[in-house]
C-alpha cells in the first residue's frame, strides 16, 4: 500500500471552464504533488549514535537499487483501471487531480483521465472522489461529439484496501469500473515529435487536458510516454526535448527522477520555450538535460517576471525539507539527482531550492541566479 510522504504543492491557476453545461467560474486546479513510496523512512536528527547530523545530503545514491520496484508498483496501478459499458472496454493512459469552485463556493473534486477504448479511440473521463458524492454524484465520459453520464454515488461503490470498484448502468449496459486510489497521480503531460531530421530529433511536451487545464503535471505515464519514444528513435541521433507547454510540478518526484535520468542517459538537450514554462518537479526534469536553454518571453524583461523556470521547498511527515535531517532518504536521492544534473554546483542549488521558497509558495529564477548555478543559458 502506498504512503503519501513527501508533498510539493504546486501553484494554482484560475479560469474558466464549462462542465456538463454548468459555467463553474474561479475553477481551483489544485496538484496534489506528492513523492510516495513504501519505503520512505525519517531518520532521527542526529543518525546514528554518535553520529554527527549531516550538514548537506549524500550524493551516492543508487537509482538502480530500487528502480524495477517503483516501476512495478506505478505499472500496477496503471493497470488497475479497468471500465466496461456493455462490450465496451477501456483502460488508462494518464491521471490527475481538479477542484472547480462552482458558483455557490462548493468545491467539486473529481480525477480528470484520460482512456483509451479497444479500437484505440481516446476519451476524457471525470470520476468524482468519495468525499464529493453528495455533490456530484455522476461520472461522465467525454465522447467527441457528446457527453455521457453514470452515477457512481457513494451506494454504487465499494473499497478494498486501495481499489474502488463502481457498479452502475448507462443507457441500459452494465457499467463495472475498478481502479486504484491513486489513478490520479499518473500524470497529465505527454511528449511527442516536433521535428526531425537524418542526424537529429526534436521532441516537446504535451498537455494531455487543454480543454479543462492549461498546465499539467509530470507522472508515471509522462515516464512511459517519454520512454517509448525514445527506445522508438535511432540512438545515434542528436535529441532535443523543448518544455513547450506549462508544467507546474510533478505527481510523483520518485518517478519523475528516473525519467530525468533517461533524458541525461540519452545526452538530450533541454530548452523552455517562449510558450512554455516549469515548476517544481518541471524544473526537476529540465535540469536533466545537457545543455539547457530558456528562451525568454522579452529580453528586455527581468526572466523572472515571466515566470518560466521556478522552484520551491517540499515538506513531510508535517515537516519542511529543512527541519527534516539530510540522512533522510528523500535528500539522499534529491541531493545525488541534483549531482548527477549539475555537477559541483548540484547540491548548492539543491539547497537553493529549499531556501527559495516553502512548499506552498512559489519562486522564480531570474538571470543572476542562472548563471551563478549555471542552470541555463537565457536568450
């Protein structure tokens, strides 16, 4: 079973949306951002006995170690989703968290998905959260050309341990839908071709839910996603992954690592567009690359008033990374990853990030601070 243990809270946007022909104005997209593992573990302050507290995190963790694990334990959850309507089946392919604030102030917290049927078509699907069944008391499939409801009111489930299984109707079809709790940190940002040539490749991210959300979050499905086409491109060719879209964080920093050792593995270079922008777990995997490149949005305009690269603090166990000691294992894998980016300068911007900001705020990079980590080269 999964514990939620190390929390990063990414900004919040605001706009609006249309839901089932309800105007839901200042809809709240909150993330939950979050690092869950079964074996995350606070040491005591002061480590072993007769030790003396770190000073800064060790930079010799092993991403290998327990590597196959966290991509086991993420494929599973992956593969808990399963939805028939009829002789229709569907599965999961990316996963995240909304609130719309409606016009009377309630809140309504649904999963947001993204699934794909037998015949490969791909739908977004809404499942609102135990919590919220006396508000909203419907799931709803977003089909091209319309909307289709079944209620999945608190009657129509059931839990076990960490799976919810739904039984309902819709038009008259049985409706069996099973899934892990925790569908909804797999992730809401693609990657996809922007180009290529004979001797290079240009990658660039994707928001898998423009029409609810004008940021995404990074997960296990990013990882795949990302995976995939890589193992699908020549190995020879020169790879550029452009950040083109608004990433404000990760659902999963565990994962998120190891798709940012893949990107280094493969000597991609990295390049934030005038369109796009990182945050948190964003940032974490811009790092990754290379050579780093962040074009910015005006010149002749402070970068970080654009706010196109920014960090901030984590907090766990009802503490900030600060309080927690550097034994701990979430320092341990932050400080090497940071390491493995940057180099000598790894662990000072690491502890750059957890002074820049707490967990629920924000802040953004500008030119000094880039070059004095030398984080990226600013256009």
């Amino acid at each position: 079973m999964f514990r939620m243990e190390i929390l990063r809270i990414s900004r919040v946007d605001t706009h609006v949306c249309y839901l089932m022909g309800t105007c839901y104005k200042a809809i709240e997209m909150i993330k939950k951002i979050a690092t869950f593992s079964l074996s995350i573990i606070l040491l005591s302050a002061c480590g072993d006995s007769g030790s003396a507290p770190l000073k800064e995190p060790k930079i010799d963790y092993d991403f290998t170690t327990d590597k196959d694990n966290i991509i086991s334990e993420r494929q599973n959850i992956l593969s808990s989703f399963k939805l028939s309507v009829g002789d229709d089946s569907f599965s999961l392919l990316y996963g995240k968290t909304i609130r719309f604030k409606d016009e009377t102030g309630k809140v309504n917290v649904f999963d947001l998905l993204k699934i794909k049927n037998d015949a490969g078509d791909k739908i977004d699907m809404f499942i609102p959260s135990l919590e919220n069944t006396k508000k909203a008391q419907s799931c709803v499939l977003f089909f091209q050309t319309e909307s289709k409801l079944f209620s999945c009111s608190a009657d129509k489930r059931s839990e076990n341990e960490d799976l919810i299984l739904i039984q309902s109707t819709l038009n008259g079809n049985d409706v069996r839908l099973e899934f892990s709790e925790y569908v909804n940190v797999m992730g809401s940002t693609s990657f996809e071709v922007l180009e290529s040539t004979d001797s290079s490749v240009t990658l660039k991210t994707v928001n898998v839910f423009p029409k609810f959300d004008e940021s995404s979050d990074l997960g296990f499905s990013s990882y795949l996603k990302l995976e995939h086409l890589v193992n699908s491109l020549d190995p020879a060719l020169k790879m550029t992954l452009v950040f083109d879209s608004i990433i404000d964080g990760s659902s999963d920093d565990d994962i998120n690592m190891y798709t940012g050792l893949l990107i280094r593995e493969r000597r991609m270079n990295t390049i934030v567009s005038v369109n796009g922008s990182v945050f948190s777990g964003g940032t974490d995997l811009f790092s990754a690359g290379v050579e780093r490149v962040v074009n910015s949005k005006n010149s002749d305009i402070e970068i970080s008033l654009h706010k196109q690269v920014g960090v901030h603090s984590w907090a766990g166990d009802g503490k900030v990374a600060l309080e927690i000691p550097f034994s701990n294992e979430s320092h341990h894998k932050q400080g090497s990853y940071f390491n493995k980016m940057l180099g000598k300068k790894g662990i000072p911007f690491y502890l750059f990030t957890l002074n820049a900001a707490p967990a629920e705020g924000e802040h953004w990079m500008t030119c000094e601070e880039f070059r004095q980590f030398g984080f990226a080269e600013v256009n």
